[in-house]
C-alpha cells in the first residue's frame, strides 16, 4: 500500500456543506480527480457511515478537505466547521487529512450552481497539481 506521500496515493477530497457533502476520488499516478458521490448530510449518522463505506471500499492513504476562507484569507463561520470535519475525519478514520484553501474553487464552477461533487474534485484536483510543483519525497530504504 503506498505511503500518503508517495505520488502513487489514492485520494478521497471532500467539499463540506451545511445539507451535502461532496465527494471526489484521485491519486498521483494519473494527476486526476473526478467527482465521485454526494451524501446528505442528514441524518448525521448515515453521512458517517456512507464516508467509512467509501473509505473501505476505495482505500485512500489520505483524505483531502476544502477549507473555505474570505477573499482576503479571514476566516468565518464555514472555515471553523470544514475544520472540525478535518479533524473528526483523522480521528474516526486514522488517515493523514490535507488541507486545501478552496478559496477560488467556487469561482470556477459559478454559472449554474456547482455540484457538491464537481467541487470536491476541484479541491482534490488542486491538492494534486499543488503536489507536482513540489519536490517529493523520496521513501526511506
């Protein structure tokens, strides 16, 4: 199983929302993320559930959360809650949890209100290609 930095990780990103979240899967072979699923997030326990059923079924060294901000880097009140799913997320799940500032995410998808999923690819998406300007590490022997 890879390592969460080996360029070959598979990923799972997700966009938090008040009433969804979306889901995307990517990994470092192909460079790629694709939308994969939108939960509902009510009833709260049933999200859960269907976030460990994706985790079991597609196996992720590591998990991508889009942390909302102002334009001018201020937090508000989304930041605190996407956080608090990061944080739940690695304690549920024992993965390493990155974090994307998904600032301009929803720039690019105006224009027919984006799709929770489109959006969580956006994110992952952007985690990746942040990935390939930085020099990775090389696995101890």
């Amino acid at each position: 199983m890879p390592h969460p930095d080996d360029p070959a990780a598979v990923a799972l990103g997700f966009d938090y929302g008040l009433r969804r979240i979306g889901v995307a899967l990517g990994n470092g072979v192909t460079g790629g993320a694709r939308p994969l699923r939108i939960l509902e997030r009510n009833p709260v326990a049933a999200s859960w559930a269907a976030i460990a059923g994706l985790i079991a079924e597609w196996q992720p060294q590591l998990l991508v959360v889009g942390i909302p901000r102002h334009p001018d880097g201020m937090a508000h009140e989304m930041t605190e809650r996407c956080e608090r799913f990061a944080r739940q997320l690695e304690g549920r799940f024992r993965l390493p949890v990155k974090r994307v500032d998904e600032r301009y995410t929803s720039a690019v998808l105006e224009g027919g209100g984006p799709r929770d999923d489109e959006a969580a690819a956006l994110i992952l998406q952007q985690w990746l290609d942040e990935r390939r300007i930085l020099p990775h590490p090389r696995p101890s022997p």
